[in-house]
C-alpha cells in the first residue's frame, strides 16, 4: 500500500512540476524526492509523471491522483492535528473520577480549569467510591481523580495537593445551632456526626480529626447530598464541601475561623496527563508533591 510520504511528495512534484522545487520545499534531496515518486508509480503499476530533461508534465493517471491526494493529505492533516489537540488536553472528553465527598465548587473548579485552554474540552464527572478509583485510574476509564485521600501508598498512582476545600457544617433545622450565623468547631463537641463509612476508614478518620469529641454515626445511605437527608432521621450533624445544595429541612453554617479539608488529583503513575498537569497548573499548591 502506497506511503502517506510518498503521496504528499508526488503531490508537491505533481503541483511544482518540478522534481527541484518540490525536494527544496520538503526539504528532501532531488534524488529522494525522484525515488519516493518512482516507487508510488511502482506500487500503483501506472505511470504518475512524464519526465523529461526539461520539464515534468502529469499524465492523466497522475491528473486523477493529485485531485484525490489533495483532498486525502487534508483530511490526514485534520487527523492528525485532533490528536495531537486530545494529547495536549485541547479537545475530546476528559473523564474525572469523584469521591461523594467532592462538593459542587470543587467540580465546577476542576471544569473550569480544564476548559480554560480550549473550548472543545468536554468535561464528564463520575461519581464512585474511593476504593474503586484506583482500579478505574489503573484500566484508563478515568483520566484523573479528585479525592480526599492523598494514596501515596500505592506505586500505581500519583498524585498531588490542590488547593483544599472549604467546608460547612450541615444540620437539621430544628437542631439548637442551626439558629446560629456561625458553628464553631468547639460547639460540636459531644454532636452526632455523620460519616460515610466506619472510623478506621481515611476519609471518616478525617472528618473526626476536624472535629474532635464529636460522635461518629455511620450513614446508611451515601453520594453528593443524598447522604443530608439522614441528618434530620439521625438529629445529627455533617461536615460538606461549601457550595453543595442542601434538601429541605437542613441549614448550612459557616464555621467559625474557616475549616477546610484536603484535596488531591491522582492519575495512574507515570508522566502526568494533560488533564493532571493542567488542574496542578491552575489549582495545585506551591511545592507539594
């Protein structure tokens, strides 16, 4: 089957009408450009070009090609240059794996980021567990993920810190602090705090860090907001990322003198993708690895 090489030095010949012009402009000797011609004739079994010692003509075989190779060597080029633009992140779907515990500000961030260099950058967001990002990052169903867990403990994954998360403190209604502008974190001493998953666990472990004192109640259900509507049920309380919208019957405070959690992207290990390199550029923290 004839080259892509050989057809677009054919169609430089073919439109120069000259064997010198053209190798000057692909910067090919006249020799190499004469070879490449010869040997798409060969694979074709016709006769492309009339040579003679003063000019080069196209025969009607060589006429019905270029017209054909004009159009062939442009779509090749468009290809060509859309892969190259999903390499550097400038277009396609960029998919991100997202724990619950990604709040709607840090979505709209992390979207914003990568949508920053190019229009054509289609973002999708997939909600999972966070013992089911890694796999997902391994088998390259997932470009990158943003979680709470920073995972260095697995040689498969790299990761670094972005800029952490503000978060609030939800509560029902009717709880005595929801009246309150403002919940400090000393007033949540003895509250009942809702957490995803059992003590032991690296993101419940970091929400009772923030809160020391407060007593770990397990949700039965999980996901971005789902997981509110227990508070009332439980009379307890949760600790969301600022921005996430919260059901009927549940307030948010801010927290006095700001709390914030940790935020990391993480993507199978190796030269960071496009997507990673672009969301530590915009939103990853000064120094940290």
């Amino acid at each position: 089957m004839p080259e892509l090489s050989q057809l677009r030095t054919f169609t430089a010949v073919a439109e120069a009408l000259s064997f010198t012009r053209a190798a000057e402009e692909l910067g090919l000797s006249q020799q190499a450009a004469s070879k490449a011609v010869r040997a798409l004739e060969d694979e074709l079994g016709v006769v492309l070009l009339e040579r003679t010692t003063r000019e080069v003509r196209l025969t009607p075989a060589g006429t019905t090609l270029l017209a054909s190779a004009r159009d062939l060597l442009a779509r090749a080029e468009v290809a060509f240059a859309e892969v190259r633009d999903v390499e550097a992140g400038l277009s396609g779907t960029i998919r991100i794996g997202v724990s619950p515990a990604i709040g709607l500000t840090d979505r709209t961030d992390a979207a914003r980021a990568l949508r920053t260099s190019s229009s054509r950058v289609a973002v999708a967001f997939h909600e999972v567990r966070p013992a089911q990002l890694r796999a997902l990052l391994r088998a390259g169903e997932l470009e990158v993920a943003l979680t709470r867990a920073r995972g260095l403990d697995e040689d498969a994954i790299s990761t670094h810190e972005l800029r952490p998360s503000t978060v609030v403190c939800c509560l029902p209604a009717s709880h005595r602090l929801a009246k309150q502008d403002a919940v400090s974190v000393a007033a949540l001493v003895g509250e009942r705090l809702l957490v995803p998953s059992p003590p032991g666990t690296p993101f419940t472990d970091l929400l009772l860090a923030r809160v020391p004192g407060a007593i770990p109640v397990e949700a039965r259900v999980t996901g971005t907001g789902v997981i509110l509507s227990e508070l009332v049920a439980e009379d307890a309380v949760y600790l969301m990322p600022e921005g996430t919208g919260v059901p009927p019957g549940v307030v948010a405070r801010p927290i006095a003198g700001g709390l914030t959690l940790p935020l990391f992207v993480l993507w199978a290990a190796g030269r960071p993708s496009p997507a990673a390199r672009r969301l530590i550029a915009v939103l990853g923290v000064p120094g940290a690895g």
